[in-house]
C-alpha cells in the first residue's frame, strides 16, 4: 500500500488531469519529427513553467531539447520526457480503420505524445512533495528526436545526465511491466557514392556507376550477415538512385545504414566492417565513396535496484479501472492487428519467468485490455531485445531504468495506425497518469531512502566497470530527417 502522506503528492497529478490530458492531445496534433518539435516544445515549457519550473531552452547544445527543474540538494532525480512523431502515419482519432488524418502527413505511431506529458505529471507530484520542505531536485528532461534521431545522445554529448543520481523514465505499450532488459546500440550512417555520367548506349565505357557501388556495397553487406553476431542487425534503406533514366550512367547513390549490436564495442566494431566493404564497393566500380555521419545510440544498462523501486510503485498505485465501452474498444482494436503482432507478449511469458508466472500470463493472454501489471523476478537475465532506444545513452551516463504502461490494445503493433488512433483515447489517458503516479512515487521513496540511491549508484558502478562510452562526433549535428540527403 501507498503511505498516506506520499499518496497525497500523487493527487496533484489527479487535479491537473484535465490540463494533462489537453496537453497531450495538443502534441498529438502537432505530431512534429525529430528535432522539428517547436510547438511540442512550447505547449511543454510554458506549461511547466507556468506550474513553477525554472526551465532551460535549447538544452545541451540540441534546438529542441530542454530541462525543467525545481528543487534543490540530492538526490537529483532525472524524469526523461519524449514528444516526437513518426512520418507518414497520419490518422484520424478513434478511428478502427485505417484513415489518414492528412494524407502523408505525421503521426504518433510511438505513443510520445503520452510519453512527454505522463513524465511532466510525475514532476509535478515530485514538486509537490519538494515544496513540503523535502530535500532534492527533479529535472523534467524534454528529449527530442528519439525516433531515428538520438536526441539524448546528442544530448549526453552536451553534458546532460551525468550529474543525476538516477534517471527514471517510460514508454506506452500493451501492458503493465518494469523493462529489465537490455537494447541494441547502433549507428547510423550516410554512404554517398559518386561517380561518372556517361551514355548508357553510346559511350558507357566513358561512364562510372554510382549505382554499381552502392549495389555492390548492399550484396558485400548481405554476404557479411553470414559472419556478425546473431544479435546484431543490419538495415538500408536506398535514398537516391541516380535519376530516373536507365539510359544514363547514374553519377551519384545514396543510402542510409543503421547498424546495431548488443554492445556499443559490438556495434563499432561491425561499423567499421561495413566501412570497409564500401571502400572496396568503390575500389571496384571506379567511383568514391563518402560517409556522413548521422547518428548512434546506446545499449541499455539495466539497473535491479531501480527496476524494483518501479515495479513496488506499479504494484501500490494500482492499474486503472476500465469501462465496459473500454473493453469493447480495445477488442475491436485487437481485432484489426495483424496475424502474429502479439509476439511482445508472447516474448514476455518465454523471458525465463518462475512456472507460476508463466501460467498467470497464459491465463490472462485473451485479456480484452492487459489490465494487470506483469510479474517481475528481480532475480533474471538481462535479454537483448531487437529495439534500440537512446534511453541507452542515459543509462550510461547514470542509474537508469524504465517501464511500460497499457495505452493501447492487446496486439497492437508499434509504429501503426492503430497506435496513432488510440492516442487521444481515455484508455490512453488513464494508462498515461498511471505512468505518472508511479515514477512520481518511485522518484519520493529513492528521495526519502538513500540507502536506495546509494544501492543503485553501486550496481551501476559495477555493471560499468571496464566499458567505455563512445559518445557522437564533436563535428556531427543533430538534423531534422527531412535535411538528411
């Protein structure tokens, strides 16, 4: 059970709840990419300066990052906040079917628009809780451009993180669940190839193909799956071909590689590999290469202790109640998933869990919506899973951890229509605060123990031992995708 006097800091996030749920339906709307988010970022800071923050524009060197502070002393307690969408996956609210809201346009197909304004509510409880004489400080981080941009590695680059005791954040999701396990780090890279245009027909000899370098370097790649660890990944996507006519020696090609391993070392390592098969892409065809350095991010380093903070303040705050219109809802949501999109459950009850909680989650699998929190074993493997997040970079600069609220239906699949239509959904609203109150009442209790602190700090200090960050480019900024060519 909550203790009286911290569950009273928790009702400031139920009095703003009005003001909370416009906010995140405003940002749903803005639905801004990476590093684009302006109005995000104004509806946020004016919000919570208006509530008392003192709030730092243009954070860490980023043009839409920025922090929201109060409070003073230690413990200084990170609460990481998301607000960017996803290109092409505009979609009408409510909607059970797919239909574009503005053809083309963006979406919040990752659910930060719930994200950046369930973490401002744990801030709030946490300034209320400050406000009683309590010693600390919390820092409301806004952190763009997580979708394919990196925004907190840019920004760990810039010095943000390092001075916390602990960082606490999380993500909307099909269930209730501490996350324990691990990302992949990657990086993302531009290969550009340039060649020598010529006729196709009359004087191809004359003729060097860009086009055959790039083709070359995603066969040598391919062949290159063989050799690299099972975990590690490797995907392109080919953004310029050289033109649209055949009968030409295309003098220019273009893709972007993002390449991922379990490990920063791991991913650096199979970097480098594929560096080196687009030079000899290069040596082959005659052409030059040349690489532009977009982005990376790090694996996520668990941390047990704050694993166990969140999952004791899951478990005390308790999972929203739902109405019998909600069920129905999130059934006719479900019912729209594809063939196999549960496979994140699935991958829940195969993570090594003792029998009875293996049971428990089968049992509860035909859930209309997944309204109980997922056991959690503070005894496990740390698993790699097959994302990769930026939360990582965070998770090396401090004690990191973070959790999963249910917003969506079971089933639903990440990054789709479905997750944009659910958005603004009271569903979505209610699994929203609920991620508030609990890292609002894990941030009080690691401020009111800091044997607890101390505890964390110590796992975290081990688990580093020996590993080295491998931080962004000095010379490499961060670029809204639309600007990546």
């Amino acid at each position: 059970m909550i203790e009286t006097t911290l569950h009273t800091y928790l009702e400031e996030i139920d009095r703003k709840k009005e003001e909370l749920e416009k906010l995140s339906d405003d940002i749903w709307e803005f639905a801004e990419t990476a590093f684009s988010e302006h109005q995000s970022v104004k509806a946020l800071t004016d919000f919570l300066r208006g509530e008392g923050f003192a709030v730092a524009e243009r954070a860490y060197g980023v043009d839409t990052a920025f922090t929201a502070e109060f409070g003073h002393g230690r413990p200084r307690i990170g609460i990481l906040g998301e607000f960017d969408a996803l290109s092409g996956l505009s979609q009408k609210a409510g909607m059970t079917e797919k239909e574009a809201l503005t053809p083309g346009a963006n979406g919040h197909g990752c659910g930060h628009n719930l994200l950046g304004v369930g973490s401002a509510a744990a801030a709030l409880a946490v300034k209320k809780y400050l406000e009683d004489g309590h010693e600390g400080t919390v820092i409301y981080y806004g952190c763009p451009g997580e979708e394919g941009g990196s925004g907190k590695a840019f920004m760990a680059r810039g010095g943000a993180f390092k001075d916390l005791d602990c960082a606490l954040t999380w993500h909307p999701s099909t269930v209730n669940a501490v996350c324990k396990d691990s990302s992949l780090a990657n990086f993302q890279v531009l290969y550009s190839f340039k060649g020598i245009s010529a006729h196709a027909a009359g004087c191809p000899e004359m003729g060097r193909s860009a086009l055959d370098g790039l083709e070359l370097m995603n066969v040598g790649t391919n062949f290159l799956r063989e050799h690299m660890l099972d975990k590690a990944r490797v995907h392109y996507a080919i953004i310029d071909t050289g033109g649209y006519s055949p009968n030409v020696v295309q003098s220019e090609a273009k893709a972007i590689y993002l390449i991922r391993a379990p490990k920063v070392g791991e991913a650096l390592e199979l970097y480098k590999r594929v560096d080196k098969i687009a030079q000899g892409a290069a040596l082959m065809t005659e052409t030059e290469v040349e690489k532009t350095f977009i982005k990376s991010c790090a694996n996520l380093v668990s941390n047990r202790v704050l694993e166990q903070v969140l999952y004791q303040a899951m478990e005390d705050v308790g999972v929203p109640s739902y109405t019998e219109g909600e069920y129905e809802k999130a059934a006719e949501y479900t019912a729209t998933a594809p063939a196999g999109s549960d496979r994140s459950y699935d991958d829940l009850i195969g993570d090594h869990l003792i029998p009875e909680n293996v049971s428990f989650l089968k049992k509860n699998k035909g859930n209309r919506l997944y309204d109980f929190v997922v056991p959690y074993e503070k005894i496990h493997l740390v698993i790699g899973k097959g994302g990769s997040t930026d939360v990582g970079d965070v998770s090396w600069m401090t004690p990191t951890a973070q959790f999963n609220t249910a917003t969506w239906a079971p089933a639903t699949p990440g990054h789709s229509w479905q997750v944009v239509s659910q958005g603004k959904s009271e569903t979505a609203h209610k699994g929203m605060l609920y991620a508030g109150k609990i890292i609002a009442l894990s941030a009080i209790r690691l401020m009111e123990d800091p044997a607890l602190v101390e505890a964390a700090r110590k796992e975290y200090d081990e688990e580093m031992e020996g590993q080295t960050y491998v931080p962004i480019p000095d010379d490499v900024m961060p670029r809204p995708i639309s600007d990546i060519h």
